[in-house]
C-alpha cells in the first residue's frame, strides 16, 4: 500500500520559517520524482516546488530564494524548507510521488500552512 504522509504544517507570522515533511512508504522511492503542489483556498492546485529522482530541482518563481527542497533517498522521506513566509503562501501544501516510467502519480492528504499578517 503506498502512503504519503505529510507533517510539519501550522500558523506562523509572516517572515517566519516552517519546514514540511513527507514520508513514503510502498513506493520504490529513489526512482520517482517527488514535489510540493499547494491550493489555497478558491484557487486551483498549483505546483511550488519538485526535486527529480535524478536530484534535478525545479522551482516556481514566486518561492525562489526562499522554500528549499532535499529528499533522503535511505529515509524516503522529502522536506520543504519555507523561509521569509508570506501570506500568500497560505495554502493546503501536498506531496506528490510521480514516475513516468512506472505510470504512477501518488498523492499525501496535505498540510494545513498558514501565514498571518
């Protein structure tokens, strides 16, 4: 059974710092590309932020400089560091599993990040 399983979410001042964590369980973790989507409210899910199975890094405009993405390919686990947090970054954050090859895209439940003003 494969398990996404997001922590590491909350209420925290703008400028403030939150890291996110995902752990994955039955999943052939170093061969899929992992990512971060977040939705807020009203708006569709978007993507923020995705590292390879390669280590290649791609992020959105709106958070370079700022969120940092690692993945433990021994812990299979993924982490989103959030630095100088805006509100704008309010939003239910997801992680996301994918392998072309495998023709499997696997999804956490979320986690709540909310950035006050």
């Amino acid at each position: 059974q494969v398990r996404l399983v997001e922590s590491g979410g909350g209420l925290v001042q703008a400028g403030g710092s939150l890291r996110l964590s995902c752990a994955a369980s039955g999943i052939f973790f170093s061969v899929f590309d992992m990512g971060w989507y977040r939705q807020a409210p009203g708006k569709q899910r978007e993507f923020v932020v995705g590292i390879s199975s390669g280590g290649v890094y791609n992020y959105t405009d709106s958070v370079k400089g700022r969120f940092t993405i690692s993945r433990d390919n021994v812990k299979k686990t993924v982490n989103l560091q959030m630095n100088t947090l805006k509100p704008e970054d309010t939003a239910v954050y997801y992680c996301n599993a994918r392998s072309f090859r495998l023709s499997a895209d696997y999804w956490g439940q979320g986690t709540q990040v909310t950035v006050s003003s």
